[in-house]
C-alpha cells in the first residue's frame, strides 16, 4: 500500500509541475500577459521628467534626454502597434488607449526622484 501511495504521490506532483510550466507558458508566450516597461520621450517645461545625461567616449559631448516610464500589458501594445512593430517607431506606443488595462505613465515625482524640473529650478 505505501509503494502505491507514494507512486500516486510523485505522478501528482510532476502533472501538478507540468500543468503550471504549460499553464505559463500559454499565458506569457501565447497570450503576451506580461507587462513591459519603456521610456517614452517627455516635455521638462511643462512636465515633470526623468533625465539622463549621455556622454560619447571622451566625456565631453554630453547630451541631455527627458523621459518619463510608461508601462503597458504586452498584448495591448501589439494591439496598438502590431506585433512585430517597433516601440520607437510607433506613432501610438507613447499613449494609454481609452479604457486600457494595466496602460501608465509614470512622471517624476519631485518628493521622491530627482527630476530635471526640480534641478532647473534650484539652479
């Protein structure tokens, strides 16, 4: 009997095991349910925004970029987009559509972050 119990036990687990990888892999690669997050470009006069500096190799031809952080559910995106489209080449990524689940931009939050709004103006 215990030969038997433990057989039953170890099948349940690996099904249970299998079902779940099968389950994932349906949801994220099947159904594109996963959230991805991109910087999208932002205005500093008129929004509080994330900014990076980037500098070519010597260090000297610095450039500034403003950005904020949008996030979207990866099928919605491929719905607006299409699913082999680029991000920086669609006209509608940088925007939440009506009614879209999951769709945010995140601007920077002068309390928390340091924002090129908030250096400009201490300066």
């Amino acid at each position: 009997m215990g030969k038997i119990l433990k057989t039953m036990l170890w099948l349940l687990l690996i099904s249970g095991l299998l079902y779940s990888i099968i389950a994932t892999y349906i949801r994220i690669i099947e159904k594109g349910d996963y959230i991805i997050r991109y910087n999208i470009s932002c205005n500093p006069s008129s929004q509080a925004c994330f900014s990076e500096q980037q500098c070519d190799e010597s260090g000297n031809n610095c450039q500034t970029t403003y950005y904020s952080s949008m996030q979207r559910i990866e099928s919605n995106l491929a719905r607006v987009c299409g699913s082999d489209s680029d991000i920086s080449t669609c006209v509608l990524a940088d925007k939440c559509m009506e009614g879209e689940a999951g769709c945010s931009i995140k601007l920077c939050n002068p309390n928390i972050d340091t924002c090129a709004n908030s250096q400009k103006n201490n300066n």
